[in-house]
C-alpha cells in the first residue's frame, strides 16, 4: 500500500470515527462491521491509538460485543495484538479472554482463530513473566493444532515456532534450540507455503546459538538466512525486511559496519515494499539506519536521509510509539548538529506521545527528557535544563525501583549503568553553577550520595532479607545457585553443559530469589535514605568525603571523565569540590599502585615521588576541611578504590595515618548501617585458616608456600585467647578447607584467613578467589566435589555471615576487584560485606607475610579502641618498628600499609 493511500485510509477512518462518536450506543450488527473495517484499517495504517481507541466501541455494548462473526473476531485479535505491543498488557489479557470465553468454534475452519487467540495470549504471559500459565496457553495451542495436522505440517511447527519464541523470552535457550530444530526441517519440506516462517526460525535459531555461546552455530545460521534471501523462494516483504534487520545487527556486532549497513538498507526498502515509506514502523527502522551512518561517520548520507525522515515525519498524522520513538531518535541527531528549533519540535511531540503510549516511568520517556534537558543546555537556559534532568534522573531511578523485583543481579547492574548516564549529565549540569553555588550546592552533593552504589546497596538489602527469612525455598534457591556458579569455572562445568544455559539458570534463580524477598521487605525502601540522613549517622568530629568519578557534559557536547569530592560533616555539607580532569588522576593512582606490585624493586624515592604527585591532586585541594577530623571516613570511586589514602605523605612529611585513623566505604551511606551491638560476643568464637596445603604438582601454576602463614595464625589464634578471653578453631595445612570454612563461618565471630588469592576470568562477581586446600586438585583437573579448594567471591556473597563481627583477609589483593565506575569494585572484601559481614580488614597489594604477624599482633593488643583506632595503632607501630630497626625502606607502604577497614567503623574487639 502506497504512503498515499495510507494518508487517505487515516483521513477516511477519522471522519468515520467522528460519526461512530455521536451514534446511539446500541450498534446494529451492519454498525459492529463497519467499526470493524474502520479499525482494521487504522492498524494497518499504523495508527495504533485511534484504532484502540475505536475499538472500544466493538466492546461498548453487550450484544454487539457478543455477536462474534470471523470478521468482528479477528479485528479484536487484532487490537489486542496492538494492545501488547505497546505495552497495554491488562488491556491486551483482557481482550484475549474475551475471545476464550467464546469457546471452541464447531467450525473446524474458525478453530485457526481460537488456536491464535492461545498463541498470542501464552506469549504475553511469557512476556510480563507468568511463565507456568503462558505454556499452558502454548500447549493447548499445540494440541489443537495436533488435532487439525499432522507432525509434519507446517502448520504445526508454527507451534513448536510458538513455545521457542516462549522459551527465548524466558532465557530458556536449550529449551528453544531443540524446538526450533524440530521445527526447520517440517518447513524445509513444506515448499513455499512456509518459505516466511522457514527464514523466521533461521533468525530465531541464529540467536538462540549466540546466546548458548556457538558463535560457530550462529555463523551458520545467518548463513542459511542469506542463502534463503538470495534463493526464489516466496518470503513476504516484511520477513525479508526482518531478516535484513538481524543480518545487519549480526554484521555490526563483529565489527563489518559497512555489511551491517547495506543490510540495515535493504531491510528499509522490504518494509516500505510492505507497508509504505511513512507507516511508523517504516519511520522507526528509517531512524535506526541514521544509527549506522552515524558509526560509519557518513555525515553526508546522514544529513541526507536525516532531512528526508523528517519531512515525512511532518506528514504523518498517526500516533503510536514507533512514532515516538523515531521523532526521539530524529530529534537527537538534530540536537547533535545543533539545530535546536528542529530539536525541540521532534522531542516535544516525541515526550506528548510517550506520555500516551509509554508507561509514566518508561525509561524511553526519561531519555527524551534527558536530551530536551540537553538542548536547553546548548541554550544556555541551566534552570530549565536543570528541571528537565532532574525529573528524568527521578524517573529512571523510579523505574528501577519499580522493576528491582524481577531483576537478576546481572540485568540490576546493568540498569545501573544507564542510571550512571543520566545521573552523571545531571551532574554536568549541577556544575554548570556560577563557582560559589556549585561549592555549596546540597543539591549536587545529594545527588552524589544517593545516586554511588544503587545497585549493589538494593542487593545488599535483597541478601539481608532472604538471610532473615531461614526459609528453606530461599535457602535450596541460594544453595543451587551457589552450584550453579560453580559450573561457569571450565574445571566445574558438567559435560556437555553451554555457558549461556548456565547463566540463564543463574538469572532465572536470582529473580525468584528477588520475588520472595520482595515478599517480605515490609516497608524498608531500598533506597529511603538522603543527605540529611548520611549527615547525621556520621559521628562527632568526623569528617566523611565522598569521591566520585563522572562523564562531564558540557554545551558543546564534549564529554570528559572528572573526579568530584563532596565533604560531609554531622552539621551536613562542608563543601563539593571539583578535582578536575579524571585522565591525570587515574594515571597518577595507577602508577601508584603498579610501584606496590613488584616487592623486589622497592625504591623509596620513586615511591616518594609518585606519593607527592597523587596527593596534590586527590587531597590537597580538600585538606584544610580534615585538619581536625578525629576519624576520616573515605569512599573512594573507580581508580581511586585501589589507593591507600592512609599512606599518603603530607606536606609536613608525616604519613595521613600518624595524623587520623581512617575507615573506607563503598559509599558514604555505608555509614548508616547500624551493627548488631559495637562490640564482639562475650568469649568470641574465632575461626582462621592459614597457610594451606598445595600438593599436586601437575599444576601449570602452583601456589607458592607462605612460610609465615601458619606462624601468623597460630599467634593471632592465641592473642585472641588472651586478649580477649575467645575461642580459636585454627585450620592450618591440608586441614585448611573450602569446606571447614563452609561449615563453621555461620556460627562464628571473627573469621581469620592467611592465604593466596587469585583473579578468575569469567564475570565480575567470579573475577576473585581464595585458593584453600585442595585447590591444586581442581585446577589439575581431578574432581573434588565440595572441597575444591576454589572459593569465589561469588560463593561467599552467598553464605549466611549475619553473626560475624570481624573478617581479617590476610591475602594478596583481597580488596582489590574489578571496577565499576559508581559501584565500587567487585573484590573478596566486597563479598564478605554483601554476605552479612560487620567489618572487614583486607590488603590492596600482595602483603609480607612476615610484617603481617606483627601487623596483626598489634592489632589485638589495641582492642579496647574500634577497628579504626586500633588499625590506626597497630600500623603506627608496626612503622615505628621499621625506622627504629633501622630499615632504609621502612617509609615505603609496602612493608606496613597494606591493610585496611571497612564497613561497621564503630565495632571494638572488646
């Protein structure tokens, strides 16, 4: 159909409207028909809102409604296919039961209808998550079609089509690959009649593959879609248009950008064949291309095809949210080029539709508002910019609260990161303020403080909640999750396992886990917390700075990473200071830490000289507001988690450490969290595993011995008898176990562990290990069961350590993990925390094991003081021990900085 005719079909269908509107309320079925063909013709036109809004007349009275003939049935199976698609999902159900209520036709010939109301009605229950009912729906579909066909019609592989189209949208992804294989050869011998869904499965079949991780499987399926493209075969224009649309996504995500592109085009021209130039979902694959030409950097095809999808943007009249979203993406490209009268138009009309179309916390609809907020920049108006930001940050902050029910771990963080994008344009924007007000802006500040560690801080939550419950689904779900992390290590996976089954079963059990404890959190908000907040839970005469490293915005669109540091006192904001361009202070804080790296080449000088350079940049421009903190508390941000802010030098010579104790955070609400009680149990429970035994020597990479390990522990073990009347179970040798510590952490108070780490290579929340006894049987590749000797970070998160005071890792980089810019680090201190944890004293760098003894020894003769004051204590001295032996590098942090605190800073030992 030409885009002419659809303009007419539109005008047609509104004057026919208008006269429905001001008829009597009882139609004549002669009135039931001719909504119907009204209707149909707006969603053929793409008018997607009139034509919901006219079929509301075919449900308006009863008998019109009940008088269901084939053409009446199939238009309102039509508006509920409309309704889903948009994201009217009751209105959609609501439709599609309507219909079932009907029964089952006697007509075997009107049976198709009935087969189709079940299909896409169990799609949508997949779809919004109802999983148990969406396959019954499927099922019974299947079986009808059974009834109808035989097993080799393709007809009733359209129903195996239907449960792996299911299965995808549930993540079951072996589940939809052996369907899909059953269905393509029934259509492969079917001939032309199923030439369409043939290459439909193709595609569906080449995902399925990606996401198992046969990137090889998936090759051979896009292969099959081009040959089919290039065959005679009879693919109607939109399927074509379809298969050139995931061509092109295939060819731009292994980097042939120009293959993409050419794809990208000809899947335009199907869907124009199909539907005309100017139907929404033309405009919309019309806006998506402007994409391509954009990373290709063809300026000239994208202003070409910019101003044509406009001006039919202009002539179209229909409403629906591919229009939205194509006047969005449009309006972006024109803010880009920085004409911002085009901008405004197309974004304005793009908000009022999502405001129709989308749901009010739609994150399409957040997007819209960030980029008018950015046009009012480019304007220079920072008040109505300033608005704009704020209620799109809010909105998306919203969403996510909204949808952090039904999130796995993986899909929270990754809604993090485009919280991070918003947040960190509203801050560009906070600091577009005249100097004086951005010093003193709560409003930053506040931003700053709620928007660091969103993601983990509500999993944190979740963790506490399903710990609390001792329910025994909660604590079999927690348990096979713990198995089936295991199984993404290669030495654990079973036979025949694929790493995107694997991972789909994670996530799977993650949302049931966020289902239940959603259940019981009662009236905690994951995120009721504020400044004011933070301020108060902050103790007298301390002071808490808060770093954070942001994507700075500014009204030429220039994007550069920066650091911001806001100082919080118990009165509320000291100041917000801007410490200027990331790119130095990054470099700075990893020259820093690389100089701790190799233990035999130690230089004091060097380390003098970068020591100097970091903290000109990251704590002399805040100084002057610490001088009389008698506790600082630091939550430190991306690159800046791996420095030791304790042994920086001041400009007087002194250490920070000899001037304050310090205590870190992952971020500065940290500090509400209240303990159990601010001290250990009377005769404390301590469990410490040192120096495990490696045996195996068919290892490519052995763990080397730590000679001192056991000496640590065995003195730590009897300090703590001493000292604090306690209890020590020490594990030392082959007795020092993944699955002692498994045993015994939950009904201890201090754990104590003395051994190697290691970095794993699969996903952030696996990327760090203790290696224990037994360790060297797993990685020769012997089974081991439980007592691997592998304990992940992501095996400890799980663990139930709610009783547990203290943890002390005294173990290569136990604190270091992989970054996340407003997250923190994913690291073994981080896990111990999320586990229930109160306080956990950890390394940034491959500490000495010998100085450890010492370190630690000092530690418990301070424990009258909280953790920080007695770290603060023991590492003094352990310093003044070196300069007085007369160490020439006894200045350097290697040899007595290596440790820190973190979490609850007001527990003491006593």
């Amino acid at each position: 159909m030409s885009s002419r005719v659809l303009t007419v079909a539109n005008l047609l269908c509104a004057v026919f409207a208008a006269v429905i509107a001001v008829s009597c309320s009882r139609q004549s079925p002669a009135d039931v028909r001719a909504i119907a063909v009204s209707v149909d013709s707006l969603l053929t036109a793409g008018d997607t809102l009139a034509a919901l809004e006219l079929g509301e007349k075919l449900l308006h009275d009863k008998p019109a409604a009940d008088s269901l003939h084939s053409n009446t049935f199939n238009v309102i199976l039509n508006l509920a296919n409309a309704n889903a698609r948009v994201g009217h999902f009751s209105e959609a159900a609501q439709l599609y039961e309507h219909l079932l209520r009907q029964g089952l036709p006697a007509d075997s010939s009107a049976i198709a209808g009935h087969i189709a109301v079940l299909q896409e009605f169990g799609l949508l229950c997949c779809e919004i998550g109802d999983d148990s009912i969406g396959k019954v729906l499927l099922d019974s579909a299947l079986t009808l079609r059974e009834s109808l066909y035989s097993e080799n019609h393709w007809r009733y592989a359209i129903g195996l089509s239907a449960l792996a189209l299911a299965d995808m949208r549930g993540q079951s992804w072996s589940a939809a690959s052996s369907l899909l294989e059953s269905a393509i050869p029934i259509y492969q011998q079917s001939g032309t009649a199923a030439d369409s869904l043939l290459l439909q499965a193709w595609i569906n079949f080449a995902t399925v593959r990606a996401e198992l991780g046969d990137f090889a499987g998936e090759q051979s399926a896009m292969t099959k879609v081009q040959e089919l493209l290039e065959s005679k075969r009879q693919v109607s224009p939109l399927t074509r248009s379809l298969a050139h649309n995931a061509l092109s996504l295939y060819f731009d995500r292994i980097g042939d950008l120009h293959e993409g592109l050419e794809h990208q085009i000809l899947s335009v021209s199907f869907l124009e064949q199909a539907y005309g130039s100017r139907h929404p979902l033309s405009l919309l694959t019309r806006a998506n291309l402007l994409v391509s030409y954009s990373s290709l950097e063809d300026l000239t095809s994208l202003r070409r095809e910019l101003n044509r999808l406009r001006d039919d943007l202009n002539l179209v009249t229909s409403n629906s949210s591919a229009i939205a979203d194509a006047c969005r993406i449009c309006g972006s490209f024109y803010l880009n080029l920085n004409e911002l009268t085009e901008a405004d138009r197309l974004l304005r009309r793009a908000l009022n539709l999502y405001e129709q179309f989308a749901a009010p916390l739609s994150r399409d609809r957040a997007d819209c508002l960030q980029a008018l907020a950015q046009l009012e920049q480019k304007r220079g108006d920072i008040p109505a910019a300033l608005a704009l930001g704020r209620q799109s940050l809010n909105i998306a902050r919203a969403n996510f609260l909204e949808l952090f029910d039904n999130l796995s771990d993986t899909e929270a963080y990754s809604y993090s990161r485009q919280l991070r994008d918003l947040s960190d344009f509203y801050l560009s924007l906070l600091r577009e303020q005249p100097p004086d007000m951005f010093l003193h802006s709560t409003e930053f500040a506040e931003a700053v403080v709620t928007g660091k560690s969103v993601v983990t801080d509500a999993l944190m939550i979740r963790s506490g909640i399903l710990r609390e419950l001792h329910d025994p689904l909660a604590r079999t779900l927690l348990n096979s999750l713990a198995e089936r992390r295991k199984e993404l290590q290669p030495v654990r996976a079973p036979a025949g396992a694929e790493s995107g089954d694997v991972i789909s079963n994670i996530e799977k059990i993650q949302r049931q886990l966020a289902e239940m404890s959603a259940r019981y959190r009662s009236g905690r908000d994951l995120l009721d917390f504020g400044l004011n907040d933070v301020s108060q839970a902050i103790p007298p005469g301390a002071i808490l700075v808060e770093y954070y490293r942001y994507t700075h915005t500014n009204r030429e669109d220039s994007r550069s990473p920066r650091y911001a540091a806001v100082i919080l006192g118990t009165a509320g904001l000291l100041t917000n200071i801007d410490l200027g361009d990331a790119a130095p202070i990054d470099a700075a804080a990893l020259r820093w830490s690389d100089d701790l790296a190799v233990p035999e080449m130690l230089n004091l000088e060097r380390n003098r000289k970068l020591t100097v350079q970091l903290r000109k940049l990251i704590w002399d421009p805040l100084e002057s507001y610490t001088t009389e903190a008698n506790l600082l508390l630091i939550s430190p941000d991306a690159a800046l988690s791996g420095v030791a802010f304790h042994a920086l030098t001041l400009e007087s010579g002194r250490f920070l450490i000899e001037e304050h104790p310090l205590h870190y955070l992952s971020a500065a609400r940290d500090v509400r969290r209240k303990s159990n009680g601010q001290a250990v149990a009377r005769n404390p429970l301590l469990l410490a595993l040192a120096d495990p035994e490696y045996t195996h020597t068919r290892l490519q990479r052995a763990p080397q011995t730590l000679p001192f390990a056991a000496m640590e522990a065995v003195r730590f073990a009897a300090l703590w008898n001493e000292q604090l009347q306690g209890v020590s179970h020490l594990y030392s040798g082959a007795r020092a176990t993944e699955s002692v510590l498994l045993a015994e952490a939950s009904n201890t108070q201090a754990i104590y562990i003395a051994s190697h780490a290691d970095k794993g290579s699969l996903s952030p929340e696996l990327e760090h290990e203790l290696l224990l006894a037994g360790q060297s049987l797993i990685l020769a590749g012997d089974s081991a069961g439980e007592n691997d000797g592998i304990l992940t970070a992501a095996e400890i998160s799980q663990l139930d350590l709610s009783g547990v005071n203290l943890v002390v890792l005294s173990a290569c980089e136990s604190a270091r993990g992989m970054q996340f810019d407003g997250e923190g680090s994913f690291s073994l201190r981080r896990a111990f925390q999320l586990a229930g944890a109160e306080c956990v004293i950890s390394t940034l760098w491959r500490v000495d094991d010998r100085s450890t003894a010492d370190l630690m020894a000092n530690l418990l003769t301070s424990h009258r003081h909280n953790i920080p004051l007695a770290l603060q204590s023991a590492t003094v001295h352990r310093l003044n021990q070196l300069r007085i032996s007369g160490n020439q590098l006894a200045d350097h942090p290697y040899l007595w900085a290596g440790f820190f605190s973190s979490g609850n800073w007001e527990l003491r030992l006593n």
